[in-house]
C-alpha cells in the first residue's frame, strides 16, 4: 500500500495474512464452484448448494485433521447447515448465501456479548497469540487485569468488530433480496472481504497508536506479531 501510514508493519503482515487466509479460503470455494456449475448451465440453486457443500466439507475435513474443533469452525459449519437446510426445504437460492450473513452476525454478536462480559474476544485472541510465549503471555494477562488502558485497548477493537461485522452482516441480508442472485453471489464476498481488511487495518493501526502513546500496551501489539 502506497500510504505507509495505512499499513501494518512488514513484521505483523503474515499474521494479518494468517487472520484473513480462512475468510478468503471460505469465500474462494463456493464463488469457484458457483460460476463454474453455472457456466456448465446448472440453476443457481444447484450451483450455490454444491459450492456450499464443498466449502463445508473443506472445513470439515481441517476439524478432522487437528481432531478437534474450535468455536469458530463450529460456527462456520453450523452456519452451513443452516443454509443448506433452509435452503432445502424452502427451495429459495437465497438462503445459502444468507448463511454468510448469519455466521457473521454471530461472530458480531459474540464479540459485543464478551465486551459486556468484561472478556474481549480481542483478549482471548491475544492470549492465543502468545500461547507459545509464557513470559509475554503472563505480561498480557497482568497488564490486563491491573491496567486500564490495555483494557479499553482491547474492549474498543471488540466493540468495533462486533459492530463492524453485525452491520455488514444487516446490510447483505437486505442486499441479497433487492438484487439478483448471480450479483450477489460476488458481492456479498467483495463486501465481506473489504469489511474485514478494513477492520483488520484499523485493528493493527489502533494498537500501533496506543503502543506509541502509552507503552503499557506492549504484551497487545507483541500478540500481532507472534
């Protein structure tokens, strides 16, 4: 990126590429197997259904090789059945790509529910970011528990998150019943994507700020780097 003041550090760049690799691997699959079943002149129904299958069987089978399955990836699948089975039995095309918007709004949901709970899922995600360094990982949760600024730090970009993502989730609902399935199919990913790499931007540049402002907020930024 042109603007250096809009870019995460060369060293924090593969985890903003790690924290956005799953988006577009789940949004890569089924907008690949939909145009390329519709150019074989399949219906957008079976189009969609068979990229969703697909995409969810790509999940699936990352579960079964980590055997184990973490809130997210339950999400994610849960979030597919949803959508393939109200698509079912409602024979509506609509609803699989519905099923985007309701994974997401949950995601939302849970970061604005952990933000009430006092535990940001910002924190947690930090947390597991330094799993594999004790010291820093001990120096977060300190600094957590004792310092306000790492608190708002880490409840600010949850709130943002949980706002950012439930609003992009509204918005591709309302979409996806004004405009014909073959555009949505697309742009319900480009808003998806776009959504994401611009709270991922603000995210990274926001503990950059605060970490030059106030040092306390260290054992954060460290996480983004691990």
């Amino acid at each position: 990126m042109a603007d250096n003041t809009l870019a995460a550090p060369a060293a924090a760049r593969p985890n903003v590429l790690r924290m956005l690799a799953p988006t577009l691997r789940d949004i890569a699959v089924p907008l690949a197997a939909y145009y390329a079943l519709h150019a074989a002149g399949y219906s957008d129904f079976i189009a969609l259904l068979a990229g969703a299958l697909f995409s969810g069987a790509v999940v699936l089978v990352g579960v079964i090789r980590a055997r184990k399955i973490d809130a997210l990836a339950a999400l994610i699948l849960a979030g597919f059945a949803f959508g393939i089975g109200s698509s079912m039995i409602s024979g509506d095309a609509r609803m699989i790509i519905v099923r985007d918007s309701v994974t997401t709004a949950a995601i939302g949901l849970a970061f604005l529910i952990s933000v009430l709970l006092g535990k940001p899922l910002t924190y947690v995600a930090a947390r597991k970011g330094l799993a594999g360094a004790p010291e820093r990982l001990a120096q977060l949760d300190h600094k957590f528990r004792t310092n306000p600024v790492v608190r708002r730090l880490l409840n600010r970009i949850a709130l943002m998150w949980g706002v950012g993502l439930m609003g992009e989730s509204a918005l591709r609902v309302v979409l996806v019943y004004r405009l014909p399935i073959h555009t949505m199919t697309w742009l319900s990913s480009v808003l998806m994507i776009s959504v994401t790499a611009v709270m991922v931007i603000i995210t990274v540049r926001t503990v950059k700020r605060v970490r030059r402002i106030e040092p306390t907020a260290e054992p954060v930024y460290a996480a983004m780097h691990e």
